[in-house]
C-alpha cells in the first residue's frame, strides 16, 4: 500500500514573544496560517526498516529529520505492533530555514499518514500529543488552517478561516537559525502596545487591510540585523502596494499579504524579476484542499 499527500507551508501573521520559560523554550502568542506552496510525502510499507530519500540533497535523511524521528515515535507508541517499516519519499518545494515551517508540516504528515498506512487508529489527541513532544509548530499542522498558538505554540486554538487573500513568499536564500533569533532578543524593546488580540479581531472579519496594517513579529528587528536583505524585501513588496508585509517565524522568508488578485499577481511579477526565490499562494482554509478523503476521515 502506498499514501501519497502534500503537506503546507505556514506564515506566522503575529508573533508576540512574552518571555522565557524555566525548560528553555519562550511563552509566545502566534496567528498561525497554512498557505498553498506543498511538499509532497509518499510513504510506503516495509517490513522494520524505515528510510528516507528525498530530492533536495539539502534536506539530512537521519535521526535528525522530523520525519524519521515522527515514524520512531510512532513505533514507540505501539510497541505491541511487530514489524513496522516503512519507505518516505519527500519532494521538497518549501524552501529549508525559511521560518514557513516546512520540516514540521512534513512530520506532522508523516504522523497522519503512518496512523492510517500501519492502521494504528491513534486519535487526533494522541497525535497531537506525539507532535507537541517532537516540535513547536507540528500540533499547528495536525490542527487546523488557522489557528491561535499560546504556550511554545503548541496550545492552540481552531480559528474559523477568513474570505480567501493572496500571499507571496520571497526567501532570500540565507537564513538565521531559530536558536540563533531567540537568543539575540532583547526583551526590552518587545513590550509594545500591539497584541494578538487585535489581529484576531480583524481577521475574523477578514479585513484585510486593516489585519496587513497590524501585523506584528517580535524576531523582525533580530533578523533584519543579521540578514539586511530582509529589509530590502519588505521594501520592495511595500512598493507594490502589498496590504501588509512581515517576517515569517524566525525568517527568513518575507510575506506580503495582498486582498486583490492583481496586485498580487503584479507584485509577484516584479519580484521574480530579483535574485530571490518567490512564490504566489493563496491561503489554506480547508485540509480537504492538500489532504486526500481517506486520510481525513481515518480513524
């Protein structure tokens, strides 16, 4: 039997970051947003091996990827089940170290897809409760398309998806590690008047302009002064009448936010015309649109 899927992307329309925790990990308030830019995982039954190959030679196929180690859990989760293996294929299209949430979108796949392929009929909560162990933003990716994160993110929310807007990635094909970002934050200059509140508020009415207008990302300033070239992007998506622009997560890709089709179109145009990878998507409001039925309605 082989499963064949696509997994999203995730813009972050706010990161509020309210302070350090005692584990290491930091308290955050997140609007979280899948987007349609896909991988695509096949996965297939083999007897006790498990194996990844993918097309990017990028991407490590060890114990260090979210995959293998989401599989291993799953093993762990069943130990009564004998023989599990099985063979991951991934095609990479969301860019690696772009803050857009690739890795985890792809563990959290694997983690629906091996529930179904080894017929292990783990709950929702259950899985849920495996990705919140292997990452942060994983439970986003098994929750909802949108969604309010609290905690380290992985408290989350289901929120009712707004109309439809447009979104562009650009990724500048440098990155800053998440570990890197946090650590260089000073607290000091995080406390504003903004709050999570508020962006909720508009995108359940789905004023877009108004939630472009708002959004807010406590990493942005860390980032742009590590990595210049996030700057000259918000620039040039500003310039084209974006109706608003941030750092994803802790970067480094950019997003502009557009309610017009043809602006946005217009937008991604020009910004093809730099030496930036850039992608036009509309947001997510359904996992029916990435998911097959049979994966859906299991168990």
């Amino acid at each position: 039997m082989k499963l064949v899927f696509k997994t999203p992307a995730k813009i972050n329309l706010g990161l509020f970051i309210l302070g350090k925790r005692p584990d290491g990990y930091h308290d955050l308030e997140t609007l979280f947003q899948m987007v349609s830019l896909y991988d695509t995982v096949e996965l297939e039954s083999r007897e006790n091996k498990i194996e990844l190959v993918c097309d990017d030679p990028k991407v490590p196929t060890d114990e260090s990827n979210l995959m293998i180690r989401a599989a291993r859990r799953l093993q762990e989760a069943v130990p009564g089940k004998k023989g599990l293996g099985c063979r991951m294929v991934l095609k990479k299209k969301i860019p690696m170290g772009a803050g857009l949430g690739g890795g985890s979108g792809n563990a959290a796949g694997v983690l629906i897809g091996l529930n179904r392929l080894w017929d292990l009929n783990l709950q929702s909560d259950e899985l849920l409760e495996i990705g919140a162990q292997l990452g942060s933003d994983i439970p986003f990716f098994l929750c909802a398309p949108s969604a309010l994160g609290e905690g380290r993110g992985e408290r989350l929310t289901p929120l009712q998806p707004p109309k439809k807007f447009h979104v562009i990635l650009v990724f500048p094909r440098v990155s800053m590690s998440t570990a890197e970002a946090y650590q260089a934050l000073n607290f000091s200059l995080t406390k504003n008047a903004k709050n999570i509140n508020i962006l909720r508020e508009f995108f359940s009415q789905s004023n877009i302009a108004s939630l472009g207008a708002h959004l807010h990302n406590d990493l942005e300033p860390v980032v742009i002064k590590r990595l210049p070239v996030i700057a000259s992007i918000k620039q040039k998506l500003d310039s084209l009448n974006a109706d608003g622009v941030l750092l994803s997560g802790s970067g480094s890709a950019v997003f502009g936010i557009f309610e017009s089709s043809q602006k946005a179109e217009k937008a991604y145009a020009r910004c093809c015309e730099e030496d930036w990878d850039t992608f036009l998507t509309e947001t997510v409001s359904s996992f029916s649109e990435f998911m097959p039925e049979d994966l859906l309605n299991y168990p």
